[in-house]
C-alpha cells in the first residue's frame, strides 16, 4: 500500500544521483583520470551499489510511511542510511 508521501523514489534516487556525480568529480579533481579503465569502471559500479541501495531503502520507507515525508526529511533519512551503509562495508572490508 502507497503511502501519502509523492514520489519518494524519485525523491531519493534524485539525492542517489548527487551523491554520485559529486563523488566522481571530486575524485576526478583531486585524482585525475584513472590509469586503468577496468578498476575505474569497478569502482563506479560499486559506487553506484554504494549510493542505489540507501536510495531503495529511503524510498521503501517512505512509501510504507503513514505519515507525509517532507523532502528534507527524506534527504536526512538517505544522509543515514548511506553513512550506515558504508561504515558496514568498510567495517566488512577491513575484516578480511
């Protein structure tokens, strides 16, 4: 069942979508380009994963949400769940 929230997917994968572009010119900027096209296209594909799967996850709750979310409400919900959700993997990648 739609919750009264509109369009929260949108709305999260809109902040999915900045996140990503700011992240690929800051590393652009203060990297340059990288030596080898496979390893960059690894690790966009991880960043997409990185920043798409909170983007799920806030849309998910918002639309299940009884209550309207504000868009700022939905910005912080996604600020959250991306921070969680990297902390878990670099925790996950330090442990190997």
């Amino acid at each position: 069942m739609a919750g009264p929230t509109v369009k929260p997917f949108q709305k999260a994968f809109t902040c999915a979508a900045v996140v990503f572009v700011v992240v690929v010119v800051a590393t652009l900027m203060l990297l340059g380009t990288p030596a080898n096209p496979e390893y960059a296209g690894r690790l966009m594909g991880r960043l997409f994963a990185a920043v798409a799967i909170p983007a799920l996850i806030t849309g998910f709750f918002a639309r299940r949400s009884a209550n309207a979310w504000s868009t700022w409400r939905i910005v912080a919900i996604f600020t959250l769940v991306l921070v969680i959700f990297v902390a878990v993997q670099m925790i996950g990648a330090m442990s190997k």
